[in-house]
C-alpha cells in the first residue's frame, strides 16, 4: 500500500468517524456541537470542492455558491448518510449534481438573457485578479492563453466525458470511485476517458498544428 | 511466440493504442509497461510525451483552480457556509397573522373609543353652554324693552348728566381765554401778532 493510499484511508476512516459524530449530535438536538465537529468535514473537504467547482462552473462566484449549497445540504441530509458509502463520494455527488443543475440553469438564462458587456478590465473576477507566485507578464499571458484553449476544448466535449475527464484526471479518481461519484459503471468510465482524451488531443494538440500550416502557407503565397 | 503477436509487438503503437495503455494505468491505478514500449524506444518516447502533455494538462487545471480559491476565500467560503447552517437552524420567526393582533387593536380601540366620548361630552358641554347663554340672554332683553318703555325717568337722567358736563367745559375754556388775555410775554408779542387767529379766520 502507497503512502498516499494509506492517508486516503485514513482520511475516510476520519471522515466516516466525522460524520457519525456529526449524525449523533444532530440526532441529540445538540447543534452547536454538530457545527463544530461538522468544521472538520468542511475543512478537509473544501479545497477539493471547490476545485471541482470550478471545473464544472467555469466561474469563481458560482463554484463558490455551490460548494456552499453542497456542503449546507450534506450537513441537512446527514441523517440520510450510509456509512458504508465514503462521506467524500457522497459529497461529491451532491456537488456534481448542484453544479449540472446550475449550468442547466444558466444555459437557458443564457438562452434568454442578452450577456452584459464586459466591464472595465480593472473589473474582473477575483480569482482573474489573483496571482500566482508572480510570474512574469508575458508567462501569465501565456498560460492564460493555454487555460482559455484547455476551458474551451473541454467545453466541447460531451457531458459525461468532461466529467470523467476533471474526475479521473484532474482529480486522481479510481474508475471505481469515478462510477460511484457518477452512477456509470466501471468499463464506462474508462470509455469515456479514453474519448475524452483523444478529443482533447485532436483539439488541443493537432488542431494548432493544423493552424500551423495553414498560416505557413499564407507566409509563403 | 506466434507470427501474429511477433507482427503486434513489432508494429508501432498508434495515438489510440497509446491513450488506451495510458487510461488503463490511469483508471486502475497499475503502472505496468506494455510489451511493444519496453522494446520500442520511438514509441516509448510518443507514450512519455503523451504522458507529460496530460500531466502539463493536470496541473494547469489544478493550479488554475487554486489560484481561482486562495485561502481567504475559502476562509470566507466556510464562514458563509456556518452562517448558512446557523440561520438555518434557528427556529424560524412567526408572523402572527392579524387575527392573533387582536389584543393589540383592541387596546387601541379603546383608547380611540375614550377620545371619541370625550369629544362628544366636550360637544355636549358646549351645546348646553351655549343654550344657557341664550336663555340668558332672552332673560335680558325684557329688561332691555322696560327700559324703552319709561323714557322719561332715562331722559331726567341725562340731563343731569349732560348739564355737569357742560359745566366743567364752561369751567376749562374761560380759563383757556384768561391764559390767552394774559399773554404778558413781550418776546413772543411779535410772533403771536403774525400768527393768525382762529376768530381772524373770514365765516
């Protein structure tokens, strides 16, 4: 066993223990107690969700509300938590499934509603905003530009293989946990991440080749 | 080994062939090299550059991410999300729908209903006061009428009245015409000359 498989065993093992604690003290009417003992859940929980936020939404704002609404909803529907099933695929599901409903939502505003023009460029998004460890001008640009190709190519890919795609992937799941996390079963998931990722190569690597050359031949004629 | 697995083991990997070996190692977590890449250096180099591109691909998301959500933001994320779990649990407020404010209005009323009978007994005052101002004043007039009708009694009144009167103006312009006749300053004989004189005045 990994060292890191070692830590994730743990962590579940400290989640369930959480979680159970957390189910006692609701039960018990103690809630303050709940909160706290809950804080663990959210802490060790919160980086990686909002992570996958993010990879869903797109959107600094509305990851963040999801996170919120997922972690607000496995506090109220605790009492519905099986232990047998890892507190971390549980809450993942909550999440994935408030971040598909969030982008069905916004795909018919967005069906509906003209999109405001851009502010000033002072004016952008918070996590826009953020740096890094200060790279230079010309690397942000660059991997700015790299992130844009990347967001865009996997816009193009079907619903399930993006999804498979950020949770084996970016993620690190197992196809085990990715069939858990998704309801589809285990060959599926490898499936679809092999269609994932030969989508994104013909996008992302040989379609700028292709860009290439079309743009030599113009140099040349 | 038989000529179709030598021709298979010879035979360079496609990009297909090559995802395919890389989703397996991925979604199951094994790291085993397939037979072809460990004779073939031309394909083991595809299968490393394919690799490190999904690898590049990985971590550009994630640190993509991370930047997206520093620590204060999560550290306002999570106070968001106990504030949320707190109102949430707090009994929720009722409204008491207007049957239930009876008490209320009807404290109200009754202070209204004071003023209302108040303001009707101060109504009541005044009428009668009113009345009774009239009445006496319809008690008055008789005097008024008797008085018409014995003139007179007024009328030796008023003589006597009217002749004390002319008595004391009498008194005041014959002294008014002594001070007159006695004008005995020689300065002011002059400028009194020049000024005209009222019985000097032509009728």
């Amino acid at each position: 066993m990994t060292g890191a498989q070692a830590a994730g065993f743990t962590g579940r093992e400290a989640d369930s223990g959480a979680a159970s604690a957390v189910k006692a003290l609701q039960a018990d009417g103690r809630h303050a107690e709940a909160r706290e003992r809950y804080a663990e859940l959210v802490a060790r929980h919160q980086r990686r969700a909002s992570r996958i936020a993010f990879h869903y939404m797109r959107d600094v704002a509305e990851a963040d509300e999801a996170v919120q609404d997922a972690f607000v909803k496995a506090y109220s529907h605790l009492s519905s938590f099986r232990e047998e099933l890892p507190f971390e695929v549980w809450f993942t599901r909550i999440l994935i499934n408030g971040c598909l409903d969030r982008i069905k939502a916004r795909t018919r505003r967005e069906r509906w509603i003209a999109p405001m023009p851009d502010g000033p460029a002072g004016e952008r998004d918070f996590g826009e905003r953020v740096a890094g460890n200060d790279p230079s001008p010309e690397d942000q640009l660059l991997s700015r530009e790299r992130r844009e190709r990347l967001a865009r190519a996997l816009a193009r890919l079907p619903e399930r293989q993006r999804s498979v795609f950020m949770l084996s992937h970016y993620e690190g799941c197992t196809s085990r946990e990715v069939s858990a996390l998704t309801g589809l079963n285990e060959s599926t998931v490898r499936v679809h991440l092999f269609r994932a990722i030969r989508k994104l190569r013909t996008l992302l690597v040989e379609a700028p080749g292709v860009e290439r050359n079309v743009e030599k031949r113009r140099v040349h004629s | 080994m038989s000529i179709l697995n030598r021709l298979r083991l010879t035979a360079h990997l496609d990009e297909a062939g090559l995802i395919a070996i890389w989703t397996d190692a991925s979604t199951t977590g094994v790291r085993q090299l397939h037979p072809h890449l460990e004779n073939c250096a031309a394909c083991r180099t595809r299968f490393a550059e394919l690799s490190s591109w999904l690898e590049s691909v990985r971590i550009d998301a994630r640190s993509e991410a991370h930047e997206s959500f520093p620590a204060e933001r999560l550290a306002a994320q999570q106070a968001l999300i106990f504030r949320r779990l707190e109102a949430a649990e707090r009994p929720a407020r009722v409204i008491a729908f207007p049957r239930f404010a009876q008490p209320l209005t009807s404290r109200t009323s009754h202070a209204s209903r004071w003023i209302a009978a108040a303001a009707a007994a101060g109504l009541i005052v005044g009428v009668g006061v009113g009345q009774l101002m009239d009445l006496r004043h319809s008690l008055a007039r008789p005097q008024a009428t008797q008085a018409r009708l014995s003139p007179t009694v007024n009328a030796g009144r008023d003589a006597r009245v009217q002749s004390l009167s002319a008595a004391r103006d009498e008194a005041f312009l014959s002294e008014l015409d002594a001070t007159l006749s006695r004008a005995s300053v020689p300065e002011l004989r002059a400028l009194d000359a020049f000024t005209p004189k009222a019985d000097d005045q032509p009728r």
